[in-house]
C-alpha cells in the first residue's frame, strides 16, 4: 500500500485575523481494525489588528481517518506529512492544506488467507457450540427433569408400597435412557465435520450462495436465519461427511 491523501480544512477563529505570526502542525494517529483514525493539531500566534502588539495564540484540533484494505500489515504502517500550506479566506476563516502519504507492506495471499481463516474457525466453533450444542443440552435437562416427574409421581401415586428394589430398576431405566440421549447429542456433533463462513457480497442472493457451495436452502435454514440476511452478514456453510 502506497497512497498519498490531501486534506483540507477551514476554521474559524472567534475574534479578527490582520496576520498569522507563526503556525505549526503536529499529527497523531492509530489503527482500529481496518481503519487508521488520527488527527492533525494546528497551532501558533497571530495578532487581530495590523498595527497591534499583542500577540494571541491559537490551536486547532482536526480529526482524519484513512480505509486500510485487508492485505495489508498493520505493524509497517508509515505515516508522513508531505505538504503543509495555508491562507487566510477571510478575517476570520484560516483553510489548512495538508498532504500526507500512507505506506504499509502488503501481504502475501496465504497470510492473509491464514489470518483470515483462523478468524473465520473461532467465530464457526462459537456460533456452531451455541446453534447445535445449546438447544440439545436443553432438551437433554427436559427429558430428566420429565423422567424424574415420572418417577415421583409412580412413587407417590401408581405404587404407593414400593420397595427399594423397585426404586433402584427405575433409576437404573432412568440412566439407560440418559445415556442414549448423550449418545444422540454426540453423533449429532460428529455429522458436521468441515464448515465454512460465508460474508454476504453486495448483489449476492441465497440462491447464488446455495449454487455455489452445492447445499441446499433448506440445510442452511439449519443453522441461519436466512429471512432477513443482509449485505456483509456472516452464513455458517457446512459441509456434509458423506
């Protein structure tokens, strides 16, 4: 990356210009995400009237922001000022001309695959934890807490003379049937073995997603809401093991 950006500003000063005396610029800036925010800092003397003595200081703060692509490392950002000029546009009206150039080492395309694809394997094990794992463990702490009703109510009605024995093969069908719940829920997690993240492109439909990837609308309605998906949201894409 290689660019140079001009930058050009009007103040306002709250009393009369007859002449600027001094003037200087001084820059800060830092990188958030994929945008470099900053701001450059005017400041100096000028006097209100020509044949005045009095010399009155101002500074002015004036804030940039620059779009960084994704090919690009943020560590070898080079930022320099290449130009600085102003004029007075009226009594009261100070326009700053700034030129600044960004310089940043691009990457190559298998970092920026690598860095993209960890990234995108996090955010697919969280939303894939919270979609498939989530709703089963609820429905395995329903079944239990329905056999549990089921036993005390056996307990306390059916078979009010229970012995131990009998309390012991229930509680020993209770453990049975819990256990093929979990058997379930694994195999559940195990049919998914490959996924992919998907960012929705502008003019990009589900239908072009689908055609694609080779899945259906129906399997991804499994794992999104697809009624109102919008340009730059995240599709979870699995990949069935067949």
């Amino acid at each position: 990356m290689n660019c140079v950006i001009p930058f050009t500003k009007e103040v306002k000063f709250k009393s009369n210009i007859a002449e600027i005396l001094s003037i200087s610029l001084e820059h800060d800036y830092t990188v958030n995400d994929n945008e470099l925010l900053g701001n450059f800092t005017v400041s100096g003397e000028y006097k209100s009237h020509e044949v005045s003595v009095n010399r009155e200081s101002f500074d002015f703060v004036l804030p940039f922001s620059v779009n960084l692509t994704n090919e690009i490392d943020p560590e070898t950002i080079d930022f320099e000022i290449t130009d600085f000029t102003y004029e007075l546009k009226d009594s009261c009206t100070l326009q700053v001309n700034i030129e600044y150039s960004v310089k940043a080492k691009e990457l190559e395309r298998s970092e920026v695959f690598e860095e993209v694809s960890t990234t995108e394997e996090e955010q697919a094990e969280e939303v894939m934890e919270e979609v498939l794992n989530e709703p089963i463990k609820d429905e395995v702490e329903e079944e239990r807490k329905e056999e549990k009703e089921m036993v005390e109510e056996e307990r306390n009605v059916a078979v009010p003379t229970m012995d131990e024995e009998k309390i012991e093969e229930l509680k020993d069908d209770m453990e049975q049937e819990e256990n093929v719940i979990l058997k379930a829920v694994e195999n559940k997690e195990n049919d998914f073995v490959t996924y992919h993240i998907h960012i929705m492109k502008e003019n990009e439909t589900i239908e072009s997603v689908c055609t694609k990837y080779n899945v259906s609308s129906s399997l991804l309605e499994n794992y999104n809401d697809l009624k109102n998906i919008t340009y730059g949201e995240k599709i979870i894409i699995p990949e069935i093991d067949e």
